[in-house]
C-alpha cells in the first residue's frame, strides 16, 4: 500500500467510514507533494459535525512527521483551502508540531471570530487517532482546532497548557463559527 493510501487507511479505521476528495487546485499547490489531498468526511453517527483531514503532509524521511485534521459544522471549501495553505507552509517554510498556531489571514468560515489555527493533540478520538504507523515511521495525527488572535496571543503569554485549560472550563463550542473567545 503507498504511503497515503496508509494514512487514508488509519483515517478510515479510526473514523470508520472512507473520506471523499476535497479536490482543490488555485495558490501554489504545485509546490506541495503530487499525491497531497484533503479528505472531507461527512457527518455520521454521534458524530454530527464534517471532518477534513490532511493526506500527505507527512512525507517519508520526516523528522516529526504530522497530518492534521479540523471539524466544521458544515461542507465549506474555505477549510479545504485553509488545510492546503497550512500543509504549504509547513512543507515549504516552517515545520509545524504540537502546541504550534498559524494564521489563517481571515476567519475560518465566513463570519467566524477565529482567524487562527491551534495544533492540538486529537482529544475528542484519542491516541487510536494520534499515532499511527504509515510505512514504518510514527505518524501523529493532531486537531487544528480554530482560535482567536486573542487566544493566540495567551498562549504565547501563558503557554498551551493554560490555554487549553480555559477551553477545558470555559467547554469550548470548536465548531461554533461564531463562539466568543475564551480569554
């Protein structure tokens, strides 16, 4: 099996249903690995909310290989779009990891409040979902949950763990384009 066909098979398995495409093709995708793709699943079961997830960000030969995944209460483009640009950076400028957050230079969805992107552990599926073995190597699968520039910026100030911590006590809505911050 290749290499993302074993990374679409882990989201398989642990989301117990195949994905579909999120073919996208505008910026410079040319620069990110020939087979990269977004996988859109759709809700399902208790699960009522659309998961896209990466294929392909995670290469043979990394050091800390990632895919990330993001929830979205509806079907939306603009998130296949945001996973293309953050998996873009990540290949052809700074490698990202857990506890690391990007800007998405505008909201997640069209009148979101949250216009940056936190790397957090998978917390709603667990380890199943964040390690995996694709091709020998340990692949992490971690939540790009949606965040504030002021949820941002606390976590800059007062670390991951506090953040996190106010989206724990605060129960945060990850899915609510419109939720307030949390700080």
């Amino acid at each position: 099996m290749t290499w993302n066909g074993s990374i679409r098979r882990h989201y398989q398995t642990c989301w117990g249903r195949a994905g579909e495409t999120g073919a996208f093709n505008r910026g410079p995708v040319s620069e990110l690995p020939d087979d990269f793709d977004v996988v859109v699943f759709p809700p399902h079961g208790d699960r009522t909310m659309w998961t896209y997830a990466t294929v392909g960000m995670a290469q043979p030969g990394d050091d800390a290989p990632i895919e990330l995944h993001l929830f979205s209460p509806d079907r939306s483009e603009a998130i296949v779009e945001i996973l293309y640009a953050v998996a873009h950076y990540h290949r052809t400028g700074t490698r990202l990891g857990l506890g690391d957050s990007v800007n998405f230079s505008r909201p997640w969805l069209p009148g979101a409040t949250c216009d940056h992107g936190l790397i957090s552990l998978p917390y709603l599926d667990g380890p199943v979902l964040e390690v995996g073995t694709i091709g020998g190597d340990t692949v992490h699968f971690y939540w790009l949950v949606p965040i504030t520039a002021a949820e941002k910026a606390y976590k800059v100030q007062h670390g991951l763990e506090a953040l996190e911590t106010r989206f724990e006590e605060g129960a945060l809505d990850y899915v609510n384009p419109a939720r307030p911050s949390m700080v």
